[in-house]
C-alpha cells in the first residue's frame, strides 16, 4: 500500500509520509484508516479487525497499532463491549476571558461540574507570589471536574485569596460558574490574564476522576488572572483530555 492520500490545509503535507516512502507500515495504514474514518462520519462503527486486516493486506498487530493512534488522537472512540466509532469533533475552547461555562454554552453544549474538593489553605511561596500574599496568608481551594453533555473532559484547580473574597464561599455554587459568582455577586472585573499551556500525562489520581487512561496525552493550562486595576483575582490549573478538547485564540499585530 503505497496510495498517499491527497493534500489537505488542515493536515499534514503528504499526510506525513516522506517522499522516500519509507515509513513504518502501521503509519501507512493510519493514514488510510483516517481518510476511512472522515467518509464513515461521526457515530459510525468501525469496521472489523479482520476486514481492516484484509482490506489494508496487514496483520491485525499492525492495525491495532494504526488504531490505537487514531483513539489517542481523539478520531476513534473505543466502547467497551460495544466497539470502536468516529468520534465526535473536539470540543473548542478560546483562549481568552471566557468563562469554561461561556464557552461550551457557545458550541451547544451543557457544561457542568462535579466537585471534588472545597478547601481552605495557607498559600505556599508559588501561590503567594502569583496572588501577592504573604505566604501563609488564607486561599481558598476549588477543585472540580469539568463536564460537557455528562461526559468528563476535564479536571481544574482553583486558588483565590480568602482575604480578598472572605464571603465566596458563601455566595458561590460551588457546581456553578466561578466567572459569573465573580462578577454578579461580588463585582470583579475581568481585564486580562497570563496563560501558559503545555502537554502533560495526567497523575493516576487525575487520570482516575477524568475516568480517561493514564496514558492518554492531556492539555494542561495554568493561568492567572487580573481585574482592571493589575490585581490578581485568581490562579488555576486546569488539565484537559486531548483527545476531546482543543483550544483556539485570535492574535493581533501590535500596534
């Protein structure tokens, strides 16, 4: 099998496979399972291992392989007991001052939460200087796992300084949109905010309340956030599946 498949803007150039050809063959047969999987449409049943097999003249070792790349990259979804489907779009979150209620509501999508911890905490050097505390100073701790449709997509941490925002605790539903408890109740205003995204593998704790394999690649996303007068409202660390989420961020020249 040596059909490259055509060139597309949104993929990569040769769909990955140099112009020698040499690749390993279960990449050849990623390729074109994925160009399978974009005519299938999402929902649909994959074919079975031995037709695959058969159809791309490989072993089913092989296959697995090809298909086991697609599940991590969020183009299959395996159901125990059921099969292996075309898995839905990622999910898109911008990259900006949008709440994680905001933007899943924008795609159609109920969010949701479930809450893990509610705490309150001595700030440690790191949060101390992000949050301009003393360290020591009171914060207080919201970690909860994000939900869109019921399916779990997400894990994120929260810390915010109880001397600022000393009745949170009691105004905020903790199941509830953090930004809108913010703004509505206690009248902060948003201006901007420093974001750092990287990839990560989630902790087996992690991996455990997401419900997703440890050895799945996550999008870990730290940020501190700034009312209109410089001062830190908030620091959060939140982890998100990548095979369901992407993000997405409008850049501007400077002027």
């Amino acid at each position: 099998m040596n059909r490259v498949p055509p060139h597309r803007a949104d993929r990569p150039v040769r769909a990955g496979i140099p112009e020698h050809g040499r690749v390993p063959r279960y990449y050849a047969v990623k390729a074109e399972l994925f160009d399978l999987v974009e005519n299938l449409g999402e929902g649909t049943v994959l074919p079975s291992e031995r037709e695959l097999a058969e159809r791309f003249s490989v072993s089913r070792v092989t296959l697995r392989q090809a298909v086991s790349e697609l599940v991590l990259e969020g183009k299959l979804l395996r159901r125990q007991g059921s099969g292996t489907f075309v898995a839905p779009p990622k999910l898109v979150q911008p990259l900006s001052l949008v709440s994680y209620t905001e933007g899943m509501r924008r795609q159609g999508v109920e969010p949701n939460r479930t809450v893990i911890t509610v705490e309150e905490l001595g700030a440690d050097e790191g949060l101390a200087r992000d949050l301009v505390l003393e360290p020591g100073d009171p914060i207080v701790h919201l970690e909860r796992v994000l939900l869109a449709d019921d399916e779990r997509i997400g894990l994120e941490s929260t810390y915010l300084s109880l001397g600022r925002f000393p009745d949170l605790l009691e105004k905020l539903d903790p199941a509830g949109s953090l930004y809108a408890c913010l703004t509505e109740r206690l009248g902060v205003r948003f201006a901007e905010a420093e974001e750092r995204v990287e990839t990560v593998l989630a902790t087996p704790r992690e991996a455990l309340l997401i419900g997703t394999n440890p050895a799945l690649p996550m999008l870990l996303l730290h940020r501190v956030s700034y009312d209109v007068d410089g001062h830190p409202i908030e620091r959060a660390r939140s982890l998100y599946r990548g095979d369901r989420f992407s993000f997405v961020a409008r850049l501007h020249a400077d002027r």
